[in-house]
C-alpha cells in the first residue's frame, strides 16, 4: 500500500462551499453544485453501482472514485484553492494498529 492517495479534481468556477464529499463503501464520492447533489444523492439511494461521468460541465458535477484497499477513510482530508480540490486519503500501512 502506498503511504497516500491523492485525488486531483478540477473544479472552475466553484468555491469549496459548493462541494460535497463522503465516502461509501470503497468509493470516495464528490458532487459539486445543485446538479451533483442530486445525483449524489442518487447515487447512495440506489442498490447497485452507479458511477456518473461527466466531463463537461452543465451546472453540476459529480464524480466517483474507487479507492484501494488499506486507505484510512477516517483521516481523509480536502483543500481548495483556485479551483483545484485536492483530496488526500493516507495509508493504514504506515500506521500504528492495535490487532
């Protein structure tokens, strides 16, 4: 397992209130706008795996990230700046664990 992963998501035109993250199951989840809301919303509502892509913007985005196995989603962290949210998932690897 690498020590991090590190999510890239250009996002012009958005400040970081209009984004949206969680984590559900073993995929990292980012909507931003009135539009990826709702299609994030859908995407936990429903029973199978889901992924939108969309490339262009029109009003709003949404996108879904598989993340690898031994990620520490609970030390998941995102920045923002100029458009650009980057967000960092570090490794269990490199942790301490009581097991």
């Amino acid at each position: 397992m690498q020590d991090q992963v590190i999510v890239r998501v250009d996002l012009p035109d958005t400040t970081a209130a209009d984004v949206m993250m969680q984590v559900h199951q073993t995929r990292l989840l980012i909507a931003a706008g009135p539009a990826g809301a709702a299609q994030l919303l859908k995407h936990l509502e429903g029973d199978g795996h889901v992924v939108y892509r969309r490339d262009r913007r029109t009003g709003g985005f949404f996108r879904s990230v598989l993340l690898p196995d031994g990620v520490n989603v609970d030390e998941i962290k995102a920045t923002m700046h100029d458009g650009v949210l980057v967000v960092t998932a570090p490794g269990k690897a490199g942790k301490d664990s009581d097991a």
